[in-house]
C-alpha cells in the first residue's frame, strides 16, 4: 500500500471518527496479541525460508564444518508451499462484469500468487477493497506478517477492525507507517501504534470493515491452519541427513591410514614433514621404519545416508500430500496412469484448499460489488469464483467429451472452459466469437429462405408457366 494508491479522499470525516488519542489506546491495549501473532507467523516463515539451521554440530567446531550446516538447509518446505500455491489460479468470477472491472482492473491476476503462497504456508492472508478515484475499486492484497485483524466474532465475515504495517521507517520494531481500518473510515499514520503522529482521515462510508481474511481452512476456531506446519519436522530430518551426507563425503568417504611401528619424520618444532591425504605417501625413517606397517580403514558408506535422505523426502511427500516425483530428481518408466494416480492425494488436497479459499474470494469480490454500487450482486451469496483446471489431460479425450455433451445442447460457455490451459477470457472470446457464427448463420439462413420463398414457381426442367 502506497501513497500514490488512487484510493478516493473523502474530506467529510464523521464526528465519530477515532482521535489519535482514542486509536492508541486501542491499539496500545492489543499490542501484546499482535506481536505474539506476528512472531507465530515468523517463525512459520523462517521454517518455509530455511532459514533456521539448529541442528547437532561436534564441539569446537570450526568454520568447515559451519560452512557445511549453512549449505544443508535446503528450502524443501518453500518448495513444497510453492507446489501447493501453483495450483491455485483463479481464472473467473460468475459476472463478467464485476470480474472485468474488479479482478482484472486491479491485475489480481497476477497479486493473486503472493495470497495463495501465504494461504498455503501461513494458514491465512488479507485483502482490502476500498473506493478508488472515479467511481473505481481498489483492491489489494495485505501479507499476514504485516497484518493483525480483530474479529469479535470468530465466524464474521468482516473484522471490527485491522492494522496494516505499509513500511518499516526506524531501528524501532515498532517505528513505521501504519494503516487501520473500521467499519466507518480509514486512517493513515506514523510512529508506533501506542504513540500515532501524522494521522490522516478519510471515509469510506460502507458501514463495515472492508478487509476480507483468506483462510487456508475453516474448521478452526482460534487461527487457520497452515498447509506447510505439519512438514517441518520431516524438513528438519532432511536437514540433518543433509548435513551427515557432506559431512561423510568430506571426512568419511576416503579411507582414512594408518601406520603401526616405526615413526615419521619430524621438523625441528616437532611437527610431521608430511600430512596423511588422499593425494599424500606416508613412510616410515628411523631403524624403525624397516618394521614398520601400514593400512587403511573402511571408508564410509555414503549409500546408507543417501537412502536415509531419500526416505525423509519421502515422509516429507507423504504429510503434505505432495507427489514424490516433485522431489524426487528421477522418474523412471511412469505411464500416464501411474502418474495420474500418484497425483490423485495432491489434486484432492487441492480441492480442500480451494473450498476454503474461494469464500475469501468470494467475500472479496462481494466487497468491490458494494463498493461499485452493484447492491443486489454484493447480497449474492450464490456468486463462485472458479479455479484453472491444471490436471494433466488428453485433448483427444476432453474434445471427444466436448462434442458429444454439444450433442445434448450443453452452453458453449461451459463447454469451452473444459479445454486445459484456457483462461477465462479465452473462454468468453470463444463463445462470443461462437455465437457471432452462430448469429451469422442464422441470417444466412433466414435470407435464403426469403429468397426461396419469394422466387416464382417453376418446373423440373426450371421453366415457368404463365398462371
């Protein structure tokens, strides 16, 4: 949320607009919930960012093996929340209209991404629909990292209110630009929550607080339950295999020698003239040395980590109801119905996101219709928004169910939105392109026949009598 937003100033501030005095002693009395709220979330995301690396180290160790930890955490669980969000697209609202001059005016066809990753990985993200300048809608997405909203009710569509950290401006955690909502207006401010300075008014007159909460779930009373959380000890296991694989590979995977009898040549401080290595001799001087003997150890077996890497991976796939093939580096001799079959627990929880996610949507969408005066649309509980199909399927196959459900007078609208990777608007320019045939057609149709009726009647052979 910027300043250049063109968002409509309204200068007519009611009287029961909030004080500065007044907004931060609420704010000040709920600073604890939202600090304890957005740590939760953080450390949610730290886990998604790999950025926390606790794992068993030896002691004194040094740089190498550090350098080694830093290099194990691999961000599997933001991958695993990336393969989840990729699978959710809106592509389509049930009015054209509304989808044209909300959704598409607003490119929420691409904003859309940011809140699908966070519905997947934290359990929950936000939206804002506000007038806009000439009778527009604004509508944007809030992170839930920088987003706090009190419900007073946990089943409300809308929060009482919300707070918005836009932009970190001091040293101070607390020190930025914020922006809270209320059921009667927005305000913009600096300085901390406790302490607001440069607030600025405006109204938006739509009687309740238009940020919208998109939930990943909605069985939960207290908070929306992320997708990604359950993963995060199998992540952590994949972690520690990791790190023991390079740790074997640099210690443990050449034979480490030894020598029995004999002795090795030293300097005058005491140390060995020669360091064992792989690319090193070792012998023996002295009288010693003709007695002296040499060996190796049994290197390590890198294949018993690797199989234990490859196993976590596998709890990894099996939690999160990911395919093992979108870990795995291989797939060997897959047909089409294995791969379809190893998909079918990853396209079923994309369902249930979808179930939960679409009323967010829906209520977001709702938002804008009562913001662009379409009242008896924003009452529409009835209204869907619908989802990119991304199953991989024959086009031989949906085109042979396309033709045969036109045989049974099926609306090309709906028939055309089976065909895969088409948008919503391939969709609608096909059928409009599709009635313009159509219509033509029919004017074909309907001259020919004026034509043949007003033609006088005449023979086989196409002469004419004279009646």
């Amino acid at each position: 949320m910027t300043d250049t937003m063109p968002l409509q100033q309204q200068d007519d501030v009611p009287e029961s607009a909030m004080t500065p005095d007044q907004l931060g002693q609420l704010l000040s009395s709920r600073q604890n919930d939202i600090r304890a709220e957005w740590s939760r979330l953080e450390w949610i995301q730290r886990n998604i960012d790999a950025r926390i690396t606790h794992t068993w180290m030896p002691d004194g160790a040094d740089g190498e093996y550090k350098d080694l930890l830093r290099k194990a955490s691999t961000p599997w669980l933001q991958y695993a929340r990336n393969a989840l969000a990729q699978g959710l697209c809106v592509d389509g609202f049930s009015d054209d209209g509304l989808w044209r001059d909300a959704w598409q005016a607003n490119a929420m066809d691409g904003r859309q991404i940011k809140v699908n990753r966070e519905v997947v990985g934290l359990g929950k993200s936000y939206g804002f629909a506000l007038p806009g300048a000439d009778g527009t809608v604004v509508m944007r997405p809030m992170s839930a990292l920088r987003t706090f909203a009190h419900f007073a009710d946990p089943w409300d569509d809308y929060p009482e209110w919300a707070l918005y950290r836009s932009a970190k401006r001091g040293k101070a955690y607390w020190d930025s630009v914020w922006f809270f909502f209320d059921s009667e207006c927005w305000y913009r401010f600096t300085g901390t929550p406790s302490t607001p300075q440069n607030v600025e008014v405006s109204r938006h007159g739509l009687g309740f607080c238009p940020v919208v909460q998109l939930s990943n779930t909605l069985d939960s009373d207290d908070s929306p339950e992320s997708s990604i959380v359950p993963g995060i000890k199998a992540w952590k296991r994949i972690v520690d295999y990791t790190f023991t694989l390079s740790m074997v590979m640099r210690y443990g995977a050449f034979p480490q020698k030894w020598m029995a009898g004999g002795e090795i040549a030293k300097d005058e401080d005491g140390n060995a003239l020669i360091r064992p290595s792989v690319d090193s001799l070792l012998h023996a001087s002295g009288d010693a040395g003709e007695t002296a003997r040499f060996g190796s150890f049994q290197a390590a077996n890198i294949a018993d980590v690797v199989s234990g890497l490859e196993s976590a991976k596998a709890d990894l796939s099996a939690i999160l109801q990911i395919p093992p093939h979108y870990f795995m580096s291989k797939v060997i001799n897959m047909s089409a119905d294995g791969i379809e079959a190893e998909e079918s627990p990853y396209f079923r929880n994309l369902e249930e996101r979808k179930a939960s996610l679409s009323e967010g949507y829906e209520l977001w969408m709702r938002t804008a219709a009562a913001i662009l005066g379409k009242t008896e649309l924003a009452q529409d509980t009835n209204v869907e928004v619908h989802w990119l199909d991304q199953r991989t399927r024959s086009l031989a196959q949906v085109v042979d169910a396309i033709v045969k459900l036109k045989t049974v007078g099926a609306p090309d609208q709906l028939l055309f939105a089976f065909i895969p990777g088409w948008t919503k608007q391939d969709v609608l320019d096909a059928t409009r392109a599709a009635k313009r045939d159509d219509d033509m057609s029919q004017q074909v149709l309907a001259v020919q026949a004026t034509e043949t009726a007003a033609a006088p009647a005449g023979n086989i052979d196409g002469s004419t009598e004279e009646q």
